[in-house]
C-alpha cells in the first residue's frame, strides 16, 4: 500500500500533464452567492463559478433540456443519473462532488442530478437550488424535497449524532422521491470525489434480480455491525441465513429502481428499523438495515470505485492511507471531513487530492493558482 508521502509525490510531479476532459470550456469564472433570504445565508457561500463543462463529439444524444426535465427524459440511455443530498452542512462537498464528476465525465452535459434536500433544513430547498443554478449555470438537475417528517420517528441514537440526520435516510426513500420513469439511478454520499469517467460507474449490469450494486469488503467483520441481541436471537439470525453477506458502503451505489419499488424496498429497510426501536441490534446509523437487506445479494463493483474510509473512524477522524490499488472515487467517510481540517490547518495529506475541486471562495483565493493544475494529477489516479 503506497504511502500518503508517495502518493502526494507522485501527485506533485504529474502536475504539468494535461487535464483530463473532453470538449470543455475554460474561464476565469466569477464568485456567485445567493442574495435575500434569512442573513442571505452568508455561511452558504460564496462560490466560484464552475468552468462550463460541454460534450464532446463522440457524445451519442443532445443533451436534456435543463429547465424542461420531462418523464421520456430521463428514458434516454444516453442520460446518466445521479441522486445526491443537498444540504446546508454538507453543500462545501455537494458541490465539490458534482464538480469532480462533470470534470471527469466523458458527457458532461448527460448527466443529471437529482438532489433531495430536507424540508426543514436551515436553508431552504429553493434556496439551495439558486446556489447550485449560480454555481453550476449549464448543470442538468432537479431539486426534490424530503419531508423528514416520514422516517424521524424510526431513526434510534447512533454512535456519532451526526448519523441521526434524516437526510442520512433519503436513500431509503428513493423509490417514492424520484420521478417514477427514473428507472435506474447512481447514488453518491456528498463528501466523495470521483476521478473518473461516471459512466464507466453508470455502465455496471446487475445480473440476475440484483437491485443494488456496490464494492463489497468481504474481508470485514460482519459481525461487528451488529450487537449481541442480534446475534443471540435465533429468529433474527435466521433472516440472513442461506447468505454469505459482505460489508459494503452505502455512499457509492447503483440502484435498479424498478426492482427496488416491485420488491417494496423500503417497506423492508423500516422492518428493521422498527425493530431497532424495540430490541436495539445495531449502533451505526442507516447503514445496518441495508446490509440485513442487501448483504449477500449486492452486484460486486470494482473497489477502485469506493475508496471510502478517508475520513478516519466515527469518534476521532484519523488521518488514513488510500487502500491498494486504481482509485476512481475518493471517500471521506467517518468523522473527518476534508472541508473543516483544511479550513482549521489540521488537513491530512490525502485531503489535498479533495481541495482542486472545492469551490468555495475563501479556498479559491488561498489556492487561486494551483487548483487548475492539481486536476492532472487526480486524473492519474484513475489509470492502471
């Protein structure tokens, strides 16, 4: 496993190869905030504005209308669609995640966002929709709003309260959220970067009557995920009997949501949460429920496309190493979050291949000139 000290070496010193992109457009963009509102939401922003990212020629259909997102849409296979939460706290990654996927993509102007936002968030979904139009002026999306409301009394106390969020559970909810002719859907927790073509991600077949795919780490401790009243109750045991169920994450996903609204999904998901309730078998937050669910049934992705894990543990948020191996898509999953370590100078060697796609204002003045030239390297990361 390489060094943090060799990866940033080699990082440095690929800085003068040319960025990674098809069929783009350049500029020295403009610094964008969202005006009005409740102290104009000082904290949200402001942020620069993105390079206009155009297709390419070899991109097979014309891109969607972004301001008449339609249901014969989203059945284009020329589309790529990608659901993301969107919310006050985590916006800084939001949009540094979709800023690294139109970045890398191969047709840009094909992939469309579906960004579900809490109802009840400090900054409200229509506000966060005019950050993201000011930032991301071409980008291809819709905002949809998740009334928390219909998963807060399932959710039970976690290891880190952080996991106690509502919008940590949309993904549940996904089936009933998104346009029904949304049939199959990628989605992304919103402290990743992705250093690669999406649609090489998008392209993954889920064999037989697979519903999600994801990486799976069968070398992980199953049984760690869950407590002793789980493992002691024959009856609940016997749920996941007849499987060999590995751990996996649930911020990279790729989801058949026709399989997953025919199967009730959801109703299966809150079985378990409803238990969680009365007989508690787990600590972690959203993830458990997915892998009584899901383990020993998930479509198995390559690891390079989750290299989760970089934001340390639940309780301290250590610094990590990248895992061996072609990275794709870069996690900061755990307490650490590459946004606040680099803000309070406490980043972590690794947070640096994050900061080239932070477009936060304050971050583009100290690094005005190196951000650019960064992105060469972060598309090396992708390579064999």
């Amino acid at each position: 496993m390489p060094s943090n000290a060799v990866v940033l070496a080699a990082f440095l010193c690929l800085i003068a190869l040319s960025p990674f992109a098809v069929g783009i457009r350049t500029g020295p963009g403009r610094i964008t905030t969202v005006s009005g509102g409740r102290n104009a939401f000082s904290k949200l922003g402001p942020f620069m504005e993105a390079p206009d990212y155009r297709n390419g020629k070899e991109c097979a259909s014309s891109p969607v209308n972004r301001e008449n997102f339609v249901s014969s849409s989203s059945n284009d296979p020329s589309l790529v669609h990608i659901a993301m939460t969107l919310d006050s706290e985590y916006l800084r990654g939001s949009i540094a995640a979709v800023h690294s996927v139109l970045r890398h993509a191969s047709c840009p102007e094909n992939v469309f966002f579906h960004f579900i936002a809490a109802e009840f968030d400090s900054a409200s979904p229509r506000v966060l929709s005019q950050l993201v139009r000011s930032t991301f002026p071409s980008l291809s999306f819709k905002v949809y709003i998740f009334r928390e409301d219909t998963v807060i009394n399932l959710i039970s106390s976690s290891i880190r309260q952080a996991l106690e969020n509502p919008l940590n559970y949309a993904r549940n909810y996904l089936g009933d959220i998104l346009d029904r002719s949304v049939d199959r859907v990628i989605y992304l927790d919103s402290d990743v970067i992705v250093v690669d073509d999406i649609t090489k991600l998008w392209n993954t077949v889920l064999t037989g009557t697979r519903v999600i795919g994801a990486p799976e780490y069968c070398h992980a401790n199953f049984t760690h995920y869950f407590t002793s009243n789980f493992w002691s109750d024959p009856v609940l045991t016997g749920q996941i009997s007849g499987r060999t169920p590995c751990y996996f994450n649930t911020g990279v996903m790729v989801m058949d949501m026709v399989r997953w609204r025919e199967g009730n999904y959801r109703e299966k998901l809150e079985k378990w949460m409803q238990l969680q309730k009365k007989k508690r078998i787990y600590d972690l937050g959203s993830l458990p429920p997915f892998l009584l669910v899901f383990g020993g049934n998930v479509e198995a992705i390559d690891h390079r496309w989750n290299q989760h894990g970089l934001g340390g543990d639940n309780l301290r948020g250590s610094c990590r190493s990248l895992h061996s191996g072609p990275v794709s898509l870069l996690h900061w999953s755990g307490k650490g979050k590459p946004w606040v370590r680099l803000d309070e100078k406490r980043a972590c060697p690794l947070d640096r291949l994050w900061e080239p796609y932070d477009l936060y204002k304050h971050k583009i003045e100290r690094v005005k000139d190196q951000s650019l030239l960064w992105f060469a390297s972060l598309s090396e990361l992708a390579d064999d």
